[in-house]
C-alpha cells in the first residue's frame, strides 16, 4: 500500500536530514523534505517535457534492465540501466531517486513511492517553477509524442492532448506520433494548439506542389511545411527556439496518412539555418528541441556547431544530467527527460553578451503522491474521460505477475500481446512491433481495457494472419536489430526489439547486419526453417491497412478467457558477447 503526501513528505524530510539523498540529485532542496524547491539561477529558465503519450493520469512506470550500447555508445549515457546507471551518476541505491531512474527494486519501490505524472500534477509542479522564477522569463517545452497512445487520443484524434496542453501552457512544441494522424487532422490540432508547433526537418514534397497543395506551406521559398525557429525573449536574452521532429517518421510510420510531406534528420539545412539565425537575428543562445532520439542528438551535436543545448526526445532516457558535447570550439549540453509524464526537466541559464556562461539543471520525477492535483487540469482530465469510462474502465483479468514493456527485448506485457495474437488467431507464431510507449501494472493490480490501449493505442491498429517462410522471419528480425544496433547513430530509429511470440532465437548485438540472429527455434523445440512456411499473426502495418480486428480487441477476448494474466514463458533471445554491458541488468 503506498502513503500518503504527508507521510512520503516526512519520510523525504528524515531521508534529506540524515543526508540519504545526494546533494547533486534532481532537487536542490532550501528545506528537507522539499524535493520540488530549485534555487533559481541565471536569467533564462525551460521547462521541458517529451513523450507523455497521452497519459493523463498518474500511471506505473518501470525503467528498462535492458538498453545495450554498442561500439562507441558501450557505456555511455544513455545506455545505462540499474545499479550502472547509479553509479555513473553517483545515486546512492535504496532511495527515491534510485527508484525514479532505475529498474532496481521496482516493485517494492512502487509499492512505497506510488505512481507517477499525471497533467493535473505536472501542472502543479510547472506552475510553482515558473512562478518561482518568473513567468516571462520561462519557456515550457514539449518534444512531441504527445498526442498519441491512449483511447482517449484515438477517440478525439489527439484533440484531447491539444486541450490538456493549452491549459498546461506549452508555449512551443514539436512532434512525431503527432503525424499519425491524417494531414488535415494534424493541421487543425495544431491550429487549436495556443502554442507554436516548430519543425525545420518536414518539406513538402515535388508531387504534392506540382498538384497544387501548398496551402499549408510555411515558406514556399524553402518549401518547408512548419515554421523551423521561433525567438523569444526573456530575461534581457533573445533566445532562438528551433524545432526538429523526428526525422524517420515516413519509414516507422505510415507514409500514407501524410502523403505530402517529406521528412529526415537534413542537418545541413540545420546547420545552415543556425548560421543565419546567429548571423541576422541577434540572438544569445540557441536551443533545438528534438525528437531525434538521444543517440541521433548526440551525433548531431558532432556534426552542427552553434547549438547550445538539445532539449531532446523520443528514446524514453530519463537521464539525470546533460551530456557536454564538444564540437568545433564549442559546447552542446544534450538532454533528454524520459517519458509517460514522469519527468520534468529544469534548464536555467546564465545568459549574456551573446552567449552562454553557465548553467544549472534539474530532471524532476513527478510523484503524484508528494504534488497535489490542480483542481482546474483535474476537472479538464475528467471531462474529457467521462464519454469513455465504460471502455476504459472495463475489468480484464488480473496480472500474476510485474507487467512491463520497457526495453530493448520482450517485456511481460509485450508477451501478453503476443499470447494473445497466437491464441485468438490461432497462429504459430506471433510478431508486436518493439515501441518503447506502454505503462505498467504491478503484480496483483486488475488489468482494464485502458491498460491494454496504454500498450496497444495507435491509429493503424488492426492485425493480420499471413503465412511467412522462415528465411522471411529472420530478414525481419535483422533489419529491426540493425536499426537498433547499428553503429551509426543516424542509422538507427529509436526503437527497441520486435517482439515475437511461439518461438526464440540467439541474438549478437555486436555483429553486422545480417549475422545478429541465429538459432531461431520454436516453442516444441523444433528450428525453424528457412524454406518452410509458418503461421504468423501480427498488428500495426506500416504499409497498406490490414484487414483483421483491432489489437486491444484481440488481447481483451485473450484476458478476459484467462482472467488470470500469466506468463508461462518470456520469449527473450539468448544474448551473447554482451557480458558485463553497463545496459543490461537482471536478464535471464
């Protein structure tokens, strides 16, 4: 059972007094017991938020025991996981803080701390920063992955998420999940948006200006759909804003809902939008928020010159400092604030003469225990739900055991899906693609329909039963691997392991394409075979739309037969020469 505010707040405060918490962590506390009071520093503050995923309300989040680096990204942030990743960052084990950044001890640690975001507390939390310091001298940031991946997002087409954010106060945001919706969906969601939605990254396409759709166009000089930059001024500073959404969202995503526009990492055009604006607008710093993905941030910050902070997004690393990268005689600091809500980042900087001095940070779990809801944001929340309760609300089955997707392979609610997939479809095998969005649901906790559309909420949601050779299987598993393991950042989406069901394979994450996947055996203990053919049942094509049920239709039948969620076994690949990688804990 977790306490209450009042007791997590002592228990803080006695923590704090025998000096448990690390002087250097999330909080500077002026009081014990105070995680949230942050000294105010320089004369420029932004707040920054990423991948909430729709998550309205306070939810369970486990941080992944699996987030391997390779090659150059071997040991380094942010491919650090349990008690590696408090020793890089000098966290000290048993504490709240271990329990915000790591997997370490999770489930008896949710049981103490209890859950986390939730808008109607990070709203609280982001009014007490800004107030503290100084509205006008304040910007709130969101790095996209906003308004997907939730039921009440796929039934408002994101509208939801719109609404929740303009009474947040985002004031300048850019996206990813954004564009799964269909074109005119996007354009209007963002005209009811208050803030500015900034993308340097999307043009549109030959075709489309040859028939004539440029209405949308932000500069037809440059052919760019969005506006790339905003300049704020704040704090006697003029601040440049430049947005940069995710550059492969026509290769993960479907290119069908957004025919019009194309997309990449284009960091010459980025570079080159830099040097203009440093060279004509007078400006003293100049920030990117990104949706790269960190290891893409990190590169880009290698290749561009000129950027003094990437506030970045969509790999989930709630990483509790900056990385420095150092690039051309100057300096980038590389953020990145996790996901689901959990985090609030704290940038102050010291900003004068046309540069930046000095910083200070802050990476703020928010626990909805210790941060009171506030009452305007929890009535919104509740509006906007209220058509929705009996779908969301309905009781599954009950889970036997930690329910979790986080990672770079199989988590427990992942092979649910899969379960279900085989099951229902009545299929050999199963594939669910490897997306690091998904809440979790702690041993004991009743599964609902909404907990299933936290894991499952997309807007091509539907499966398919198909027969597929084995030689098909492993091109399959070895191109999603290349993408997560490739050496060269920009090589790689962001994404973790495609999930599989019904069978199990040895994986090298240190080979090349094409050698990572060995020894794929069933179930029965037979290999499978390059020239036979299977019965394979998936969701979420890229491509054309399938033809099958709705996946959190398929995993509802599959609950609601068990009643009992029950995992006999964890289709999770035999790694091998990864012993002793920093980004792997507790895997068996």
């Amino acid at each position: 059972m977790s306490m209450s505010r009042r007791e997590f707040a002592q228990l803080l405060g006695l923590a704090g007094a025998a000096g448990i918490l690390p002087v250097q962590g999330f909080a500077a506390k002026k009081q014990p017991g105070d995680l949230y009071e942050v000294p105010n520093f320089g004369n420029v503050r932004l707040l920054h938020m990423t991948d909430c995923h729709a998550q309205l309300l306070p939810i369970y989040f486990r941080e992944p025991n699996v987030n391997l680096g390779i090659a150059g990204a071997y040991g380094q942030a942010p491919h650090l996981v349990g008690d590696k990743l408090l020793q890089h960052f000098g966290i000290q084990s048993n504490t709240l803080e271990a329990h915000a950044f790591s997997c370490m001890n999770y489930e008896s640690a949710a049981g103490k701390y209890g859950k986390v975001g939730g808008f109607a507390h990070i709203k609280t939390l982001v009014n007490r920063l800004r107030q503290s310091y100084g509205s006008e001298n304040t910007l709130l940031l969101d790095g996209g992955d906003t308004w997907q991946g939730s039921g009440t997002s796929f039934k408002t087409r994101g509208m939801d998420m719109v609404r929740a954010g303009n009474d947040l106060g985002v004031d300048i945001m850019t996206g990813h999940w954004e564009f799964t919706y269909h074109q005119e969906e996007i354009l209007n969601n963002i005209k009811a948006f208050n803030g500015e939605f900034l993308a340097q990254n999307v043009f549109i396409t030959e075709d489309a200006l040859f028939e004539g759709a440029d209405e949308y166009i932000h500069d037809e000089d440059s052919g760019r759909v969005f506006k790339p930059y905003t300049i704020k001024e704040m704090g006697g500073a003029r601040i440049a804003v430049i947005g940069q959404c995710f550059p492969r969202t026509k290769i993960a995503n479907p290119a069908r809902f957004i025919p019009d526009w194309t997309f990449d990492i284009y960091d010459d055009n980025l570079q080159e939008l830099i040097d203009e604006i440093r060279a004509n607008e007078g400006v003293d710093a100049v920030i990117v928020l990104s949706h790269n993905g960190m290891d893409v941030d990190l590169e880009m910050a290698r290749r561009v010159s000129g950027i003094d902070a990437i506030l970045g997004g969509h790999t989930h690393d709630g990483m509790p400092t900056p990385t420095i990268v150092k690039n051309n005689g100057g300096k980038t600091l590389v953020c990145n604030v996790g996901s689901n809500g959990k985090f609030v980042g704290v940038m102050d900087l010291d900003v004068r003469g046309g540069k930046v001095h000095d910083f200070r940070y802050r990476l703020m779990p928010v626990f909805s225990e210790l941060l009171p809801a506030d009452p305007q944001m929890a009535k919104l929340i509740d509006d906007i739900r209220a058509p929705y309760l009996g779908w969301l609300n309905e009781e599954l089955a009950v889970a036997d055991e930690l329910m979790f997707r986080r990672g770079n392979f199989n988590g427990t609610f992942d092979q649910v899906i899969c379960n279900a997939l085989n099951e229902v479809n009545d299929a050999q095998i199963s594939l669910s693609p490897g997306f690091r969005w998904g809440t979790t649901v702690l041993k004991g906790q009743t599964i609902t329909m909404e907990h299933v559309l936290d894991q499952t909420c997309l807007t091509y949601p539907e499966t398919y039963v198909r027969e597929m050779k084995g030689e098909e299987l492993k091109l399959i598993l070895e191109d999603v691997a290349d993408n997560l393991f490739n050496p060269d950042p920009y090589l790689q989406s962001g994404g973790d392991m495609v999930r599989v069901g019904g069978f199990d394979y040895v994986c090298d994450p240190t080979k090349s394409i094409g050698q990572r996947i060995s020894e794929m055996t069933l179930d029965n203990g037979q290999k499978i075979d390059a020239a036979k053919s299977y019965k394979v049942s998936g969701w979420a094509t890229v491509g054309s739309r399938s033809d099958g049920a709705d996946i959190w239709d398929v995993v509802g039948e599959y609950l609601r037969d068990h009643k009992v969620a029950k995992i006999e076994k964890l289709n999770t690949p035999k790694l091998v020469n990864v012993a002793g990688n920093p980004g792997l804990t507790d895997y068996s």
